[in-house]
C-alpha cells in the first residue's frame, strides 16, 4: 500500500513539474503477443501524461476490415505509433505505413516503434504535420514538455487553454506521396487523421490522392469544433461525392449510425467516424 502511495504521489510530482518547466522523456519497451501475429513490441512513451498503450486482438481485428495485407496506410498524427503499429501489423511485412508526427519529442518514440516488428510491419515515419502548403508552423501544447497539442491557432474556439508554443515543419502531404510514394499510391486502402480539429485542412489538402484512389478514411469531430466547422467538416466528405460516414462507438466497432447530414455532426461533443467509399 505505501509503495502504490509513493507512486502516485511521484506521478502527480511528475505531471506538475512536465506541466510547468520542460523534461525529455524516454521509453520502456512493451511486449504483446497476439494470435495469429505472435509476439510484437511497443516503446510506451514515458511522459507522466502520456497514458499507458496497449495492442489488443480486438483493436488489430478493427483495423483488419479496412486495412488488406500487404496494402499501403497513412497515419497523420501518428503521436507515438499506437495506431501507427497495429495498423502496420495488419498491413504486414510487404505491406507499408506511413506515419506523420510533428513534433520532435514525440516523434523519437514514433521512430524506436518504427524500427521494431520488422518481421510483421514496414513504417516510415515523417517527423512532419500535414499542412497545404510546405513551412515551419506554430502548434500549441497543454504541457512544457509538449505531450497534448496540435495547430490549434487554425480552429475557432479560443481559448483552448493550450499556452506552450512548439515550431514544427509541414509538408503538402499529396506533393510529397507523388514525389516519393508513387508505387505504392495505387494500394492506398487507408488513412488515419487524427489533428486535434484541423482534420478539414488535411482533408483538403488531400484533395487529389483521396478523389484518385478513394481510401477509406477515419478521422474526428474534435470537440473543439464549432458549428460551423462541423459543418464545414461533413462538406468536405460531400464534396468527394463518394463517400457515406460512420461513427464510431468508444471500441471503435462501426455503428449502424449513418451521418447523413451536418445537423448529426452535432450529437455529441466528440467522437471519431469511418468514410467509406460507395
């Protein structure tokens, strides 16, 4: 009892001191072992904010339905790989993801899970955001040790109480796949966006790749966002013209719930939803 005591009182200790003055944080290596895939491991980021990662057969068997073997995925706002990984393991060795992740602290850990599991996955890993034009951009963390954040000077809602600034580097993702990823574009079954309400922008910029090879798509209805931009958000699925959205349910099983408009955008404060294409 004393040493759970003592734990606790040194992870509240932990979360103050990274909330206010700026800490490098390391790594453990985590070890999961999955039927049929066998064992893997993950580096769980050790920031006190961080909270504990894990690869379960339930989440592997989610993204086995959108995801075929050997298929190339896009994960933008990767963090530290926890989609990253899992979705690389489905893809398989043959397979590819690539994993976007702006900001350099956090991108180190993405990097250690990309250079595990050769033997089940391929990642590479882009210490970039997502943005429509190439450049270095501001984001805005909740923490001095940049665990929570994300380009949050782009959406409405001010304050979001998130005061630490971090530069990082954007790149126009859809020039960069057709400069480098050519031969894998025509297998693009999937992406992932997860950027704390600028999912729109992304989106947008995205515009060609998503039009030409119609992957399917999960991304948020950030809390954050106002009316408008939930609006605005469901719009850009309309103007693809292919697509029908599904939300998601907290264990990210698709719900028989059908966004069909931008009046259902407003049912909850948060949640995620599945594009798929007709």
């Amino acid at each position: 009892m004393l040493r759970k005591i003592s734990k606790w009182i040194n992870k509240k200790i932990q979360k103050i001191r990274s909330k206010h003055f700026f800490h490098e944080y390391g790594y453990k290596l985590k070890n999961f072992d999955i039927e049929p895939y066998g064992l893997m491991e993950y580096a769980q980021w050790l920031h006190p904010y961080e909270t504990e990662k894990e690869i379960t057969k339930q989440l592997l068997q989610f993204y086995e339905q959108y995801i075929p073997k050997d298929s190339f995925a896009i994960d933008i706002g990767a963090h530290t790989g926890d989609t990253t990984v899992p979705m690389a393991v489905v893809a398989g060795s043959k397979g590819l993801v690539l994993g976007l992740e702006p900001n350099p602290y956090v991108f180190k850990i993405l990097e250690r899970n990309a250079q595990l599991n050769k033997n089940l996955a391929q990642i590479i890993p882009l210490c970039c955001a997502a943005t429509s034009e190439n450049g270095t951009f501001e984001f805005n963390y909740s923490d001095a040790s940049f665990c929570n954040g994300g380009f949050l000077s782009k959406i409405q809602t001010k304050p979001h109480h998130h005061s630490h600034k971090l530069t990082v580097k954007g790149i126009n993702l859809s020039t960069y796949l057709n400069e480098n990823m050519k031969a894998y574009l025509p297998k693009l079954s999937f992406i992932k966006i997860d950027t704390e309400g600028y999912d729109k922008d992304v989106l947008l910029s995205l515009t060609n790749i998503i039009t030409t090879y119609h992957p399917i798509i999960m991304s948020e209805c950030y809390k954050r966002l106002t009316k408008e931009e939930r609006f605005s958000l469901f719009n850009v699925f309309e103007d693809f013209g292919s697509y029908k959205l599904f939300k998601l349910d907290d264990n990210r099983h698709v719900s028989t719930i059908h966004i069909s408009s931008g009046e259902m955008m407003l049912s909850e404060p948060h949640f995620n939803f599945v594009a798929l294409p007709e």
